[in-house]
C-alpha cells in the first residue's frame, strides 16, 4: 500500500485539492499568482527527514506550469547535494489538480509531486 504525506503545509489545505483559483489560463499563456516560492529550510530539513537516501526520488512538477517546475528543480538540487539518486524532473497532468507539494513514500522510486502554488 502507498502512503501519501504531505509535510508542506504552505497553503494549510492537504496537497490534493478540486479547483481552486491559483492560476489563469489564456491559450499559450499560464498566469499564476504572486511570486515563487522558496524552499524553506524547516521544510529542506522535513523532505530530506522523510526520504530515504538508499531509495531513489522521482520529481515531477505540473505540465506548463514554470513556477511549480522551478520549485522543483529546487528540491532536486537539495536532494542531489545531500546523495540522493534524482532522475530528470518530468512534467505531469493529473485527474484532479494538485496544489501544493505531496510526497508519495509509499513507492519505488518515492515520489515528490509539485503542483501548482496555493493561492
């Protein structure tokens, strides 16, 4: 069985949400609100307490979205500095949108999914 954990509780929602109004779009275009985020250190400390280094890290940020793949790419370079295994960071579209971060540690590679930025 997979568990889910969400430790980044930025938005103070869980990381799988419905619909919220966090980013327009316009065709060819993605507006979101506000600027980007930063990976805390309280929360570098968090991510790298949770996953194993002996397991590898799968990070995926969501499709078009640049701020969320920048986010990503920051947890990646924590990662990668700290001896984790990090393959490329790939793009995703999900059933229902993801706001937020969710890391999925219940699956090989674990997993870390980067959604859109909480409104």
């Amino acid at each position: 069985m997979s568990e889910t954990v969400d430790p980044f509780h930025m938005s103070g929602r869980e990381g799988m949400s419905g619909y919220n109004e966090v980013a327009g779009m316009t065709p060819g275009q993605v507006f979101v609100a506000g600027g980007e985020r930063t990976l805390s250190e309280a929360d570098a400390t968090l991510l790298l307490a949770t996953l194993p280094r002996s397991i590898p890290v799968q990070v995926t940020a969501a499709l078009g979205d640049a701020e969320a793949f920048a986010y990503a790419e920051q947890m990646k370079a924590l990662l990668e500095a700290n001896g984790y295994m990090v393959g490329v960071i790939t793009q995703a579209l999900w059933l229902r949108p993801i706001t937020g971060v969710k890391v999925i540690t219940g699956e090989t590679p674990r997993k870390i999914q980067v959604g859109s930025k909480p409104g």
